[in-house]
C-alpha cells in the first residue's frame, strides 16, 4: 500500500505498480473514478456530467454505462474508498505510534486529517455534503464519523490506564461519554478543515497565519483542546495559549 494522501494518486499508482497483470476492466474502471475524482476537486457534484468525465478518461459514454449507472453510483464508489483509504493510512500511523502518549496520537491524527482533506478538498467538500437533498448519495458520510468515533472511542479507553497515572486525569471515563465527546470534537474537527480549505474562510485564515499557525501547530493546538476536554487537564508540558501571539491578538468594538 503506498501512503499517497490523494486518492486519485493513490488509485494511478496503485495501477501502475500492481505487480499482477491488471485486466482492461479494471483499468477503464479506475480511469473513471480517477477522472471523476479529479474533477470533483474543482467541480460541485450537482454539475459534474458525464460527458466530461468520459473525455477526461477518454472513454465512450456507451463504455461508462458498462460499469456504472450514472454519476451518483460512481460518486459513492468514490467516497467509499476514499474512507477506505484514510483509515488504512490512520491505521498505519496509528500502529507505528502505539507506544506515543494521548497527545502525541491526538496530534498525529489531527494532522494526518487536515493533510488527507486538503489533498482531497473537492471530495472533503462531496463527503460533507453527501447527505444534503441535492446529492442523495446516500448516509456514507454518518457512517464513515459513526466508523471513525468507535476507534477513537476505543484507542482512548485503551490507553486511559497510562492517561490516569497523572493524578489531575478524570478517570471516570466510560464509553457512552467517550463516544459522545468524541462526536462532538469530531464536528468541531471536521468544521474547522472544511473552513480552511472549500469554504475559504478568510477571516479564520488570516487569524491563523497571523499567529503562524501552520498545519502542526493547529493539530497539536486542537490536541490539547481534546486532551482538555476528555481527561480535564492539559497534556504534560502543554497549553492551548501557547500557539497564540497574545501580545498582537487585535478586537472589534460591536
């Protein structure tokens, strides 16, 4: 498995370096979800058409209908394995980390998830939307954060033993308030990528680069918030002010 964060790279080089022969099937059926992929990047999903995936793939439209049924079956096809890989990638990270504290995996994962939707910011953006009236594609977006929040969940309980050698700890943890908390920091998480890269929001971005707050620095701030949160203290030798510059912080009058 290569590490490629983008998937539609990930999906070329997967063909590419296949040892095994790939038949002319499975060719033609990566090229148009890459060519879909790619174009989802920059294209809305409510103007995609067909006819510009086929000419990007250079294929027939008769050919499309041969492995899909429209855009909507290949667009799920798309997402799902775009989920797929990014829990292939955390899991990877995740077992070379294993022996890293709270902190340290909250860190990685924040930055593993800011890095995955910015290389794959038009699908993000189709992923976050894929439950809207518009694209009807299903609940692939709820189950994927449903996926996502039990193995955090579960990382989180496994490694609560070690967290609660600090005195300061909440050791009252249980599943139910893991979960719960864990989907609520989800959201913030999934809010916060999608202002940064799709919605362009330029009163956040410039708050961030005012503050020189690059990618890891966000994700080992927001560490420290979900640290915070879920063991009630701060993580050893870190403070979510410390990745401000206070001094230049500027208000509005209302």
């Amino acid at each position: 498995m290569t590490n490629h964060l983008s998937y539609s790279h990930w999906l070329q080089e997967n063909i590419s370096n296949s040892t095994k022969p790939v038949e002319k099937k499975d060719k033609t059926r990566t090229k148009l979800k890459i060519a879909a992929s790619s174009l989802l990047n920059f294209t809305p999903y409510q103007e995609l058409h067909i006819h510009e995936i086929c000419k990007k793939a250079d294929v027939g439209a008769g050919t499309f209908y041969r492995y899909f049924k429209g855009k909507k079956e290949l667009t799920e096809e798309i997402l799902e394995e775009l989920i797929q890989h990014f829990f292939r990638l955390m899991s990877a990270a995740g077992k070379e980390n294993q022996k890293n504290s709270m902190f340290d995996l909250f860190t990685q994962a924040n930055l593993s998830f800011f890095r995955f939707a910015d290389a794959n910011h038009g699908l993000f953006r189709c992923l976050l939307h894929a439950n809207a009236e518009e694209y009807q594609l299903g609940n692939i977006f709820e189950n994927s954060t449903s996926s996502w929040a039990v193995r955090v969940t579960q990382a989180i309980l496994k490694n609560h033993i070690t967290a609660t050698e600090n005195a300061k700890v909440n050791s009252q943890l249980n599943e139910a308030c893991t979960l719960t908390i864990v989907h609520c920091l989800a959201s913030m998480l999934d809010d916060l990528a999608a202002r940064l890269t799709f919605r362009n929001d330029q009163t956040l971005k410039t708050l961030f680069e005012e503050n020189d707050l690059n990618d890891v620095k966000s994700a080992k701030f927001l560490a420290v918030l979900w640290h915070r949160i879920i063991f009630g203290c701060d993580p050893e030798g870190h403070t979510a002010s410390e990745f401000f510059k206070l001094s230049n912080l500027k208000t509005k009058k209302l």
